[in-house]
C-alpha cells in the first residue's frame, strides 16, 4: 500500500504506455509485410494550417500507439489460438472410453447402495 501511496503522491499513475512501449514485439517476419505509415511531420501541411508543433508530436505519438495496441491485440489473438489448440480436448479412445464407464458405474453402484 506505500509504494500505491507513493506512486499517487509523486504522479506516477498507471505505467501501462511504459509497459507497452517497453515490452518486445515478436513476430514473424516473413508472414509480415511492413505497412509504411506517413509520419505526420513528413507529409505537407498547408500554408494557412497553423498546427503547434505540440500537436505534430502528439499525433505522431497517437499513430505509434495505434500501432502498438494493433500488434499488441494481433499476438494476444495468437497465443490465445496456440493456448487453445494446445489445451484443446484430446480424443478419447476406445479403452478409456471402457475405463470410464467402469467408474462411472462403480460410483452409480455406490451411490445407490447408501440409500
């Protein structure tokens, strides 16, 4: 609870934009072809557009995040499809099929016997 204290009084908030910068994007490069994306500081402004640079920055800054968050939502759909084949039900085979009804009927036995 004193490092949330402390995190709050200093304003340190949520290191989520940390963590997302921070954290190594893996992918497969052959299965990837890079989408070139326009720098909004390299494409032309016009002459009576007077945007602060402040705003340059920050839409630049929001299209690495967009980009980020897409990468981010694109290897989570991955590993949940890996996790998913990986802990997928195994076929049952005729043995443990035979194994299990034993079982079942051994408990069904006891359970009615007690009544």
């Amino acid at each position: 609870m004193a490092d949330v204290a402390r995190r709050v009084r200093d304003g340190g908030g949520s290191d989520l934009v940390r963590r997302l910068i921070a954290r190594p994007i893996r992918f497969d490069v052959a299965r990837h072809v890079p989408v070139p994306v326009a720098s909004p500081a390299a494409t032309p402004m016009d002459e009576d557009s007077d945007e602060p640079g402040d705003l340059v920055r920050l839409r630049a800054e929001m299209t690495v995040m967009k980009a980020v968050l897409d990468a981010e939502r694109r290897e989570t759909a991955k590993l949940r499809a890996t996790v998913r084949s990986v802990t997928g039900p195994e076929p049952v085979g005729e043995e443990a099929r035979a194994v299990r009804d034993r079982w079942a009927t051994l408990v069904d036995g006891i359970l009615n016997a007690q009544r």
